[in-house]
C-alpha cells in the first residue's frame, strides 16, 4: 500500500488531516493524468502470490516472520496471518513470452520459500483456502505481529462493533461469526498486474471486468473452508463479508460494499476508480507521510494509494510514480494453484481475454450492462464451469446465457487474438491457452478435484481426516508440476 504503518491509534485531528491530503492528491491524479506521455510505453506484466506454511500434518503453521527472517529474497513479504506469506514476481514486458517468464519466477521463488520453511519444519502450500483449517486457526491469535495488520483488524473492528456474520451456501452451508479479520488469512490468491496506457485505461479495465467472470469459472480452487464443502471459489464469499463494515447489510443496501467487484463501468479513466475510494469509504488507517509533494514532478500520492489499498476491488486501478510513473489493471480474483502451470496459463487467459475485448468495449457495453459483469462474477465464483454465464450478442435481446464451459472455449480464439495482437508470441500463447483449453473440456479444475478427493477419501474417515489426506495428495499432485487437469483422483 505504499506507506509503512507504523502506529495503531489515530485521533480524530489525525483523520482531518489524511482527509485533507486525499483532497489535494485527487487534484493532484487528476492534472499528473492529464499530462502529455504520462504513462506511456511497453505494457509489462508482474503478479503477487500469496501462499500458505503447513506443518508436517497438514495444519497450518504460524511462522511467516521467521521463514521472511531466513530467506534474503526481497520478492518475499508478509501477509494477514502468521500462517501466510506473499511472493512478488518482477515486472516483465508483455512481449515475447511473458507468462514463460512469470513461471520461471514464481518456481524460482517458491523454491526459495519451500528451503526457508523447511527451516522450521514447514512445507508451502499454492491453494486457494487450506482444506485443513479450523475456526481456532483463525482467531485473533493468527494475526500477523505487524503495526500495519494491527491498525487494519483495528479499523474494520471499531466500525463493526459485533462480531462478522458469515454465511455462505452450498452443499454444507456455513454459518459462522467471526471476531477478527483474520478470516481473509484464510484466502490465498494470485493477483496480475497488467500496465495499460492512461489512454485506454477505461477500455481495457472495463474490458477485465467482462473477462473476470468467464476466466473465474475456469480457475476455481476453493471450494472447502472449515470442513464445509461451499462455493467452487469461496475465497470471494469469504473475503467479502469478512472485510464488510456493513454489519447490518441487506442485499439492496445502499452503502457501497468495501470488497466488491465494483459501482458501474468506467467511463473516462483510472480518475474515476480513485474518486468513488475517497468519496464512497471511511478512512481506516490516517497515516500520513511525507508532506505532500508540489513539484513539477511526478507525485508520490502515497495517502491516496494508501486509502485506495484498503478498498478491494476485485480488479483495482493501480497509480505508481517509478519510472516516471504509471498506470496498471490489479486483476485480483484468481486463486492461488494448483501448479505453477495452472496459474501461467490462467494469467493468460485472463489477459488475453481482456486485451481481446478491449478494442470492443465502446460497441459491447450498450449490450450487456455492469449488472450483467457483476452477476457472472459471483455466479462463476459460486458454481465454476457449472454456472450459466451472460454474454453480450448481436441478436436482440442481448446478453445470452451460456454454459461456462462452453463459453470459455468459444473465447479463447479472442484470447488468441488478444495476446498475439500485443506482441505475445503465437507459440507462448497457443502453449499457455491449450492448457486452458484441455481443463475444460476434461471439466477437472482445482476445486472439482479437491471435491473429487474428498468424496473418495471421506469413505470411512471422519472429516477432518479425510481433509488432511486430501492436502497430502494435494501437494503431492503439485510437486510433479503437471497442470491439475493431468492429475489423477
């Protein structure tokens, strides 16, 4: 988030401040947006991977700080929970073979994080949410021992009063309340940064919204959270209500969701994103930095993007000042996993799809409304290729449902198109695609597998056995590094 927390308490002179500051950094975006060649240049692409430790049975282990302590690797920072850890891969051009690249990194990191866990006697494991977790793994307890966590738990808390309410339906509906934000620890996600010209912001990020649903549906690896068998990818549900200051919420309510998929289509820029952060969400942590920078140059706005990082949009408007600053897409609804191969070749998809329908947002919005984006996303998160998705036709009335499955092979032609257009070689593309291509028509995704495993494995064992036997074949399956289509039950 750009700033390093370094206090847990704020005063209310504290907030007036911060509050002044976001006023005159939004003027500040707003003319640095405006400036001739700002932003411009290659589109590069970078990711976060936030992993979990396990012990030697499977359960999760709380020593992030001593396993960051033991590897020098700077890609390597903390995350909500002692049991989690974040792999930051480097910025690397869009074209050639981006997605080759990114894999190489992220095994090369992974690998560094596997010898510093086994430091303590923990393995690393790349799914969506540990099968193996329990409700006293995620109390107040799990909290990472940092002033930045701290100050957040602290800030969701004094707005909420009351313990979170979580429900989530599916074939164990879940009804829980919990007591910390601790919950989200129990979410690992992949997360791809894509930087994209001021100039076509608003086309290529209205276009990652349309493609999030479809390319969702296909990665889906969270369907188990506390022994309960709940959405393809439950991670959406859990992270939404668990961060949401709107105890009281209703379906209909009017307050805008701090965990949402978004408000409506983004008309002009990346402006716009910013704006909505500051004017529609209270200010968590009132942390100010340096004074505020007048010069000629390319502003820091590190209190803007400190408030915006606390406002999660499942894709997010990113500024940066390096380089002569910059804008990017966070693509934030993927999971974490299985393999290495399954997140390359989802990352692909996921920006080929929207480099593809990009140059067509202005003519596919009049036929398929943000309503429409929205309801895929959580309809692809709740029933993956199972679920009937919206899309946008020539034929009137438009949009059309389809069956995921079929609608995620009928696009990845545009996908194709989309990657080779922006410099991607047709071989990196057409290698990371079929991978895709082959898990959808064997219907075998993470979560499908993991419910597969847990169906065959539950026979005479008691639930949390049966979890446990299934994270053991787990990560044996992702230490052979072949893509989960290829695994076996």
């Amino acid at each position: 988030m750009g700033i390093e927390i370094t206090r847990e308490r704020f005063e209310a002179a504290d907030h007036a401040r911060f509050a002044a500051r976001l006023g005159d950094q939004l003027a500040a975006l707003r003319a640095v947006l405006a400036r001739p060649g700002f932003g411009e240049g290659p589109a590069t692409l970078g990711s976060e991977l936030e992993v979990s430790l396990v012990d030697g049975a499977g359960r999760p282990l709380g020593v992030n700080r001593a396993v960051l302590a033991s590897t020098l690797d700077p890609r390597v920072t903390l995350e909500v929970d002692r049991f989690n850890l974040e792999l930051n891969t480097r910025p690397c051009a869009l074209a050639g073979a981006p997605f080759a690249a990114l894999a190489r990194e992220l095994e090369d990191g992974l690998a560094e994080l596997r010898r510093a866990a086994g430091t303590y006697g923990g393995r690393v494991a790349t799914i969506g949410i540990l099968p193996t977790l329990t409700p006293e793994d995620l109390g107040s307890a799990a909290l990472t021992d940092s002033a930045r966590f701290r100050a957040l738990s602290a800030a969701i808390r004094g707005l909420r009063h009351e313990p979170f309410p979580i429900r989530i339906g599916g074939d164990d509906p879940l009804e829980l309340d919990a007591d910390d934000v601790t919950l989200q620890g129990a979410n690992t996600s992949f997360q791809i940064h894509l930087r994209v010209a001021p100039a076509e912001f608003a086309r290529a990020y209205n276009a990652a919204q349309i493609a999030t649903g479809a390319v969702l549906a296909a990665a889906g690896n969270s369907p188990l959270f506390l022994g309960h068998r709940l959405w393809e990818e439950t991670r959406v549900a859990v992270f939404r209500q668990s961060v949401d200051e709107r105890v009281d919420a209703e379906p209909d309510d009017w307050r805008a969701a701090r965990v949402s998929f978004g408000h409506g289509w983004v008309r002009r820029g990346a402006y716009e994103l910013f704006a909505e952060s500051v004017a529609l969400h209270p200010i968590f942590l009132p942390m100010c930095a340096e004074d505020f920078p007048v010069s000629a140059g390319v502003p820091s706005l590190l209190e803007l993007r400190l408030h915006h990082g606390t406002v999660w949009r499942w894709n997010r408007a990113v500024y940066d000042d390096a380089g002569g600053g910059h804008l990017r897409i966070e693509m934030r609804a993927l999971p974490c996993g299985p393999t290495v191969a399954d997140m390359a070749a989802n990352a692909a998809f996921l920006v080929g799809l929207t480099l593809g329908l990009a140059p067509h947002v202005d003519e596919l919005l009049p036929r398929f409304t943000f309503g429409h984006a929205r309801r895929n996303f959580y309809a692809a998160a709740r029933d993956g290729l199972a679920a009937e998705l919206l899309w946008p036709s020539e034929r009137i009335p438009s949009p059309e449902p389809h069956g995921a499955a079929a609608l995620v092979a009928s696009l990845l032609p545009l996908a194709r198109t989309g990657l080779v257009d922006n410099g991607v070689s047709a071989a990196e593309a057409d290698a990371q695609l079929a991978v895709i291509a082959a898990r959808v028509a064997k219907g075998a995704t993470g979560a499908r597998w993991q419910r597969q495993a847990l169906e065959r494995l539950g026979a005479g064992r008691a639930r949390p056995a049966a979890l446990a036997a299934l994270l053991e074949r787990y990560l044996a399956a992702v230490a052979t590094g072949r893509p989960v289509h290829e695994w076996e039950v």
